[in-house]
C-alpha cells in the first residue's frame, strides 16, 4: 500500500459528494472495507457495489 494524504484527499474531494468520494477512494485503494451500524448505512454499501461492480464484497 502507498503512503495516503488525508488531507490531500479530503481537499480535493467535495465533501458533500459521497459517490465522488467512494469512487475515490476505491480508485486509491487495492482493498478497501465499509462497516456499517444502521439501516441508514446501507446506502454507503450500494453506492460502493454501484461505484465498482467487479467488486467482491464478504459479508
């Protein structure tokens, strides 16, 4: 894994476009995980497969 800039990353990603940012982080990242607590995170999972269909996901 390479060096990651948080705060490179975060500026040049518009924070309020989540699909942009799961994107991008999928695009910076061999192997990337989403954890979840609530059904309202559930949408980070499907805009993540949407984002990257190849994907394989365990669950």
């Amino acid at each position: 894994m390479t060096q990651f800039d948080v705060d490179n990353f975060i500026q040049s990603h518009d924070p309020t476009a989540a699909k942009k940012i799961i994107k991008g982080a999928i695009s910076t990242f061999d192997n990337i995980a989403i954890s979840f607590s609530g059904a309202e995170d559930v949408v980070l999972i499907d805009m993540a497969v949407k984002a990257k269909k190849t994907s394989t996901f365990f669950l």
